[in-house]
C-alpha cells in the first residue's frame, strides 16, 4: 500500500512538472530560427620548403568557412624544367583545415611504389584538392609550382556572394479596345503579362480631321490605374471635362499611347500604341514566358 501511494505521488509529480514545461512562459522556442550565413573556404598553398626526399607544404584556408579532409597531388617532374616531362604523380591526404588557419603536410617522394627519388633540383606541381570535391569561393589558386604560382586573391574574395535575386516577372500593357460615344472615348488597356503595371498616364493625339496628320489637332491625358496581372482597366477621355476646342471626337484620326513616358519597365515595349485605323501585330502566344 505505501509503495502504490509513493507511484501514485511520483506519477502526479511527472505530470506536473511536464504540464509546467510546456506552458512555461520563460520557455520561448523562436517561430523563425536565425540561420547564420554558410561561410566558403579557400584552400591555397602559402609555401614549399624542399628538403631532400620530401617537401614541407603550408596549407591555407584563407577564408571563413571550415574546409574538410581533401588530397594533395604531388607531379614531380624527370628533371629541374617543367618541359623535362612529368617522372611521378602521387597524392597525400590533408587533414580537416578549419577557417582563416594553416596546416602543413610532408609529401615523401619515397612513397611512389618505393622509388627513391627526390624533390631536390626537380621541377614540381602541386594542387591541392585535385578532384574538385569541396566548394570554395575562389577555384581557380589551388596549385603551386616550383617557378610559380596564383596571384594573390582580392580581399573581398572571401566575403559571402549574395545569389542573384530571382527574376521579377513583367508587366506587359497593351490596348485591346477602344471605343467612341460622342463625345467621350472609352481605352481597355491590358496587362496581358504576369508581373503587375504600376500606374502611368494615357496619351490621346487627336488630329483635326480625318487623316494622319492633319492640323488643327490637340493632345489630352489621362491617368492610368495600377493594373494587376491578368487584369484590364477603363480609361475615359471626355473631350467636353477636358474643355477641349473639340466638341466631339466625329471622324477625326486618333493615336493613342500607353505608358507614354515610357516609365514602366514591360516585357514587351514597342506594342503600347493604337491608331483609328492600325494597331500593333498580335504577341506570340507565349511571349510572356520568355526570360
């Protein structure tokens, strides 16, 4: 019985305690985790001291991320000139290289299937991480040779490289119809892509009769809503609001344009027009799509 009671407590103690844990307000698990930049490494080779039958290679990590276990390739060559012809190639393992520190491995070139040979007098290329396996943030300075080397990296070539920002999808405004009611004219303008139009203004050059060209005409204005992907807006010029000298549009030629400050950055840019009698030639199907 005292034992049943003592199980009893313990159990109602448990359930306590993980009822308080989870309703413990000093107990805060943040609903967007801070993730920290992935800093790159950059492995380089900083100096070779021959001596004899090996050679004392420094290593460089010269940037922030941590590098991991890689190779070294030694290419020893038959004689002290590069055109002597490649003799040996071996490889070493390099130990992890943690960021902004240095390590340095000893190639013994009496490793290559127990030839002796030396490093002394001979012309050698070394390259570390010869497979390509790590991702670093310059590729191109993983190799030493005995008259040359990299050029030094630039001192912001460690710094982390922000990834394009992905492309934003286009607007594309087209006028699709007009139509003419005494004195007023009614612009659908279109937004046949899939970015958003911001606001812009409609101009209408109204001729003084009924061919391009003709004198005596007037140009009006108007304001040109937001127009969302997909989506058409009304535009209304009312000549008789405008005060125009005109009292009704009539038989006169007309030229309309869109965007007329050529302000909003389009998929397309030259199909923003419409005339009385002619209008841009239909856009491909799939224009939109493009990138």
């Amino acid at each position: 019985m005292f034992m049943a009671c003592l199980l009893l407590i313990a159990g109602s103690l448990f359930q306590s305690t993980a009822q308080a844990q989870d309703g413990n307000p000093k107990i805060k698990v943040p609903n967007n985790p801070v993730i920290l930049p992935a800093y790159l490494p950059d492995l380089r080779i900083n100096s070779v001291k021959v001596n004899g039958i090996k050679a004392d290679v420094e290593v460089w990590n010269r940037c922030k991320g941590d590098a991991p276990a890689s190779r070294l390739r030694v290419e020893l060559y038959a004689g002290s000139t590069k055109e002597s012809g490649v003799y040996k190639i071996f490889e070493i393992d390099v130990p992890p290289i943690a960021g902004e520190t240095k390590t340095t491995v000893t190639p013994d070139a009496t490793s290559i299937g127990g030839i002796k040979y030396t490093f002394e007098g001979k012309y050698y290329r070394l390259s570390i991480d010869p497979h390509d396996k790590i991702k670093e943030t310059v590729e191109g300075n993983n190799w030493f040779e005995k008259n040359s080397a990299p050029f030094p990296d630039s001192a912001t070539s460690c710094e982390i490289v922000k990834p394009p920002p992905a492309a934003v999808a286009l607007p594309d405004l087209r006028i699709t119809k007009v139509t003419i009611n005494g004195h007023k004219m009614f612009v659908e303008i279109t937004n046949q892509c899939k970015g958003n139009a911001p606001a812009n203004r409609l101009r209408l050059s109204l001729y003084g009769g009924p061919q391009k060209g003709s004198p005596g005409g007037e140009e009006l204005e108007a304001d040109v809503p937001a127009i969302n992907a997909g989506a058409k807006a009304t535009v209304t010029f009312d000549l008789i609001a405008y005060s125009s000298k005109f009292t009704t549009f009539g038989d006169k030629y007309y030229r309309l344009d869109v965007d007329s400050s050529d302000k909003v950055k389009e998929k397309i840019e030259d199909n923003n027009w419409w005339e009385k009698n002619a209008g841009p030639f239909p856009d491909p199907a799939n224009e939109c799509d493009k990138k």
